[in-house]
C-alpha cells in the first residue's frame, strides 16, 4: 500500500477543483483525509448495458485522486 499523503495543499487543491459539488460536508472530508488514517472508499456500478459509459467517468477520476492519496478503492460491479 501507498503511504498516505496529508498535504494541506493537495488536499484542498482536490476538494476544491474535483469533488467540491457531490461531497455532504467537505470540511469533515477534509478533517479525515488531513488525518493520516487510510480510507476506505467505493463506487458501485450497475451498468444498463454492456458498458461503461462517459458519465462513469467522474467518480472514476475521484476514486483515482483517493487512491494516489493512499487511500484503498473499491470497485463494486453488478
């Protein structure tokens, strides 16, 4: 596992510019992910159709954010 990134700067830059719209509270978010304690996250699809579609694509590119910060990402299909 990836040690985990608590840089202020880091942090608030990906709050800010990514998941500043779809969080509840992102002072709280931010308060667990400045604490050092690895998070647990994850997305779960069920697709319509045989495929993944564009739309996907926004939590994908979070989830990825999460997963460079050292956090562990779940993915969840069907």
């Amino acid at each position: 596992m990836n040690s985990i990134i608590t840089d202020p700067t880091i942090i608030d830059d990906f709050l800010t510019r990514r998941i500043n719209k779809v969080i509840p509270n992102k002072d709280e978010l931010r308060k667990r992910l400045l604490s050092g304690k690895r998070l647990r996250l994850y997305q779960g699809f069920d697709p319509s159709s045989a495929n993944l579609h564009i739309g996907h694509l926004v939590g994908l590119l979070a989830l990825k954010t999460f997963q460079d910060l050292g956090h562990e990402v779940i993915f969840l299909i069907g």
